[in-house]
C-alpha cells in the first residue's frame, strides 16, 4: 500500500514538468483579474475537532461561516500542573493545511489525519474524504502537503513522536509510513510549549521536508531543524533526516520559507526571530542572522508577504504583528492592536491581507484579526465563539 506513493509520486513528478513546459499557459494566468483569496480555515480543536471555514469578501474582509466537523477530536497539550493549555492549546503552526481544494487537519485527541475537499461553488463547504488515517505516532500538531509528490506528512509530539507521512488521491488518503521518530521523551498528552514538534513544511521547491523541533533551554535541551530529502524517504525503508542545532537559536517554532532563497525563516520565542540556510549539499542548517525582538514574551508564528517581501510574525501573549526583513531580520514595522485580545497565534498572508487567529484565554472570545499591511492597520475584528471557537483553536490556512 505505502508503496503504491512511490509511483503516484514519479507521475505527479512528470506532470509537474509538463505543465512547466507551457509557458503560454502561466502568462494567460497572469492576465486572470487580481487574485483574491476565498477563505480562511482554523481548528476549533475541541473535544469534537472541527474546521472553521470563513469566506473573504472583496475588500478582504470576513464574514458567516461554517463548522464542519474533521470526523476526530481535538486536545491540548498541558501545563506544569497537568492543566490544559490555551491559548497555543497545541504548541504549533500549521495544525491543518490547504492545497489546491483540498484540506488536511490533525486530531491530536485522536491520532488520526483527516482529509477534505472544499467545495468549488462555496469554499466554507467542507466534505470529508474517507475516514481520518491513523497515524504511527502520538499527538499530531502539524501538516505540510506537496503538489509536486502527491504527499502529506504529519508531526506528532506526544509519548510516540515524529514525522509520518502518506501519498493521497483526490479519494483520500493512503497508508501512513512508518514514523521517523524524534526521542523527546514526551508524553501523551505532551507537556508544553516547550520540548516539543513545532511545524513540518516543505522547502519551495518541494525536494525537502523540513521540520521545527523546540528544545527547553531549562533542562538543557537544544531544539533542531530537521530535513528530510523526500528522495530519502522513498529511496530507503527507514529514511533517515539529517538533524541540526543552529548556533544561537534554543526554541524553534513557526517558520516559512523565503521564496527563491535557500533559506527559511523561523520564530524563536527565546528571543524574536531568525534566518536560517540550508546547505544543499550536507541537508544541515545553519544561523544566518538572528533579531532579538524588544518586549517579545512568546514569538511563535511566521508568515512570509510576497507583496512586501517580508515577514509577520506574531506572540501568544503581545497583541501585535511585528514585520521583519526577510533578508536580514531588521524590524520593519510593528502594528500594535489595541481590540482587546491577549495575543495572536497562526496566521496568513494573501496579498496585502494579513488574517491572524486569537483564541481569547477563556474570558476573551476568540478573534480573527484582519490586518492590511499596506497601511499598517487592523481594518476587521471578527469574533469567532459564534462558530465554536475557543482558546483551544488553533492553526491558519487559506485557500487563495
Ligand atoms: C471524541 O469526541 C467525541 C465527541 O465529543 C466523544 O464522544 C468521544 O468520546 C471522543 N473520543 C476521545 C477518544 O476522546
Ligand atoms: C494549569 O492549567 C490549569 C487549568 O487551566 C490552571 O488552573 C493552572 O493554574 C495552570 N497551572 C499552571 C502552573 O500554569
Ligand atoms: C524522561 O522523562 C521522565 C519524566 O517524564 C524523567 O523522569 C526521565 O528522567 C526522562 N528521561 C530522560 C532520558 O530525559
Ligand atoms: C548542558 O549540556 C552541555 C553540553 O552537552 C554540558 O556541557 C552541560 O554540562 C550541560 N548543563 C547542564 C546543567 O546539564
Ligand atoms: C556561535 O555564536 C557565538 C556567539 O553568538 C560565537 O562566539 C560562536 O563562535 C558561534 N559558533 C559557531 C560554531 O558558529
Ligand atoms: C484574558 O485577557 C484579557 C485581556 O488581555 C485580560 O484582561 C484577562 O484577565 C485575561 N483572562 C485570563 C483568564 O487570563
């Protein structure tokens, strides 16, 4: 069954080259009206786990929404105390992804992946494909898919943690590999934020998979940087990743490539954000420049703007974007909210619109806020307990 990918990888693989070979094809896009973003999804990450889907209207704005439920349960990782956590219930970016019309959300509660496919004519529709997969390890958080090799590749950081990954149709799901195992001696639930996965994504041109992993400076613990060549992974049973501790960082977190460079961006909430570049050659990464950002308590997120080639990042306990070069991490603007909320989590950028999630604290209700970084200002506050989110929600994805 697994490796039935293999093939459906060498086909999506030729026909990735054969649609680059029609350049007439991407010029008539490029006449297409302005692109625009649809929607925006999150995880209610509620005992039930659902997918929040909000449609974005012309002037980037939301409103409505739907609810659809993944077919798995949420959870949230814990305190010192054994209490749940939240805000940042799950201690991650990414915790569902989009690609193309399809959807891919982690069930942390449940160990399972679930798939679906958005609706052409109304893109908060959301139909399950199949039944969630089970994964190899313990407490998902993060999901990456590729295009290119019809994959998708999960993050788990409980007692059984790593990265798994399987090919996909537009059925749904195959068979999960076997797990490339992380020893974080976690447990299920993990404790957290600290020790712990904190996103899995794929290098632009899709050869790698990359994953965050948070040390906890406390116990002497350093954090790392994994690559996986997907060639690895289909070439060796057992694929190996090559793992590295890039000087200066301790607690990598959120993180976006940075298009046409071999480098990737990456928040650090031990003290801002920094740039990362990856060797080619050796897979290992390495510290290119570092920010420490003044007043940050938790910078955990990052999202890449191609309309200002820079990058947002966001803190679960400052209600504040801060906006960085994505060249040498010199701070380029900071937008101060003042609608209330503690913090952002996950968010997104599409064009000049910036949309970040806030999952209130318990008193506060949860909150997305639309920001147009093209004058620096909130321009919507949209609540979102009306759609059964809370401060267990987590993650960001768009579908453009
Ligand atoms: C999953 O969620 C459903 C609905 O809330 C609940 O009935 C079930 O007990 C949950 N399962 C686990 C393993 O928590
Ligand atoms: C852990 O979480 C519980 C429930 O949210 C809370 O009451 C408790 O104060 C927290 N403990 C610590 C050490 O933060
Ligand atoms: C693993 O964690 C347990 C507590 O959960 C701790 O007692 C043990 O020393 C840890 N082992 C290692 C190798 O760090
Ligand atoms: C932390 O790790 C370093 C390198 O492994 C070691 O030299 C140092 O003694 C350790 N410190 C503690 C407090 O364990
Ligand atoms: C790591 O950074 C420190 C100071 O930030 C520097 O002194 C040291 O040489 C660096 N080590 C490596 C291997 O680059
Ligand atoms: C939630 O956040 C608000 C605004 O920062 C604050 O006033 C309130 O005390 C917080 N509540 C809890 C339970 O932390």
């Amino acid at each position: 069954m697994f490796f039935i990918g293999a093939k459906l990888f060498l086909a999506g693989a030729l026909l990735g080259l054969s649609a680059a070979a029609h350049p007439l094809e991407t010029e008539g896009e490029s006449c297409e009206a302005p692109h625009r973003a649809k929607a925006v999804y999150f995880l209610t990450n509620e005992d039930l786990n659902s997918v929040v889907s909000i449609p974005i209207n012309l002037d980037g704005t939301l409103s409505g929404g739907l609810t659809t439920p993944t077919g798995g349960n949420g959870s949230s990782t814990v305190n010192a105390t054994g209490g749940p956590n939240g805000p940042d219930a799950l201690g991650s970016q990414s915790a569902l992804t989009v690609l193309e019309n399809l959807l891919f959300a982690v069930n942390p509660g449940s160990n399972t992946l679930s798939m679906m496919k958005i609706s052409e004519a109304d893109p908060t529709v959301l139909t399950l494909l199949g039944e969630p997969a089970p994964l190899p390890g313990q407490f998902p958080v993060t999901v990456a898919a590729s295009n290119k090799n019809s994959l998708v590749c999960v993050g788990t950081t409980g007692a059984i943690a790593g990265i798994s990954c399987a090919s996909y149709t537009s059925q749904g799901l195959g068979e999960m590999s076997p797990l490339i195992s992380f020893n974080l001696n976690q447990t299920s639930p993990p404790s957290g934020p600290l020790n712990g996965v904190a996103q899995t994504f794929f290098s632009e041109d899709e050869t790698r998979l990359f994953t965050t992993v948070k040390g906890d400076p406390a116990s002497n613990n350093t954090g790392f940087v994994s690559v996986l060549p997907i060639e690895n992974f289909y070439v060796y049973s057992g694929a190996h990743d090559i793992r590295s501790s890039p000087n200066g960082t301790a607690v990598l977190f959120g993180s976006t490539v940075i298009p046409g460079t071999s480098t990737i961006f990456s928040a650090d909430p031990s003290f801002g954000a920094a740039i990362l570049q990856l060797n080619p050659f050796t897979d290992e990464v390495s510290l290119v420049s570092k920010q420490i950002i003044a007043g940050q308590q938790a910078t955990c997120w990052a999202a890449y703007s191609k309309e200002r080639q820079s990058v947002f990042v966001t803190d679960g306990a400052v209600n504040r974007l801060v906006e960085l070069s994505a060249v040498d991490t010199q701070i380029v603007s900071i937008v101060k909210l003042t609608n209330g909320d503690p913090g952002l989590i996950d968010l997104k950028v599409s064009g000049r619109y910036i949309y970040a999630l806030s999952p209130g604290n318990g008193t506060n209700p949860a909150a997305v806020t639309v920001v147009d970084s093209f004058i620096g200002r909130q321009i919507q506050h949209f609540l979102v307990d009306g759609l059964g989110a809370s401060k267990s929600s987590q993650g960001m994805a768009l579908l453009e």
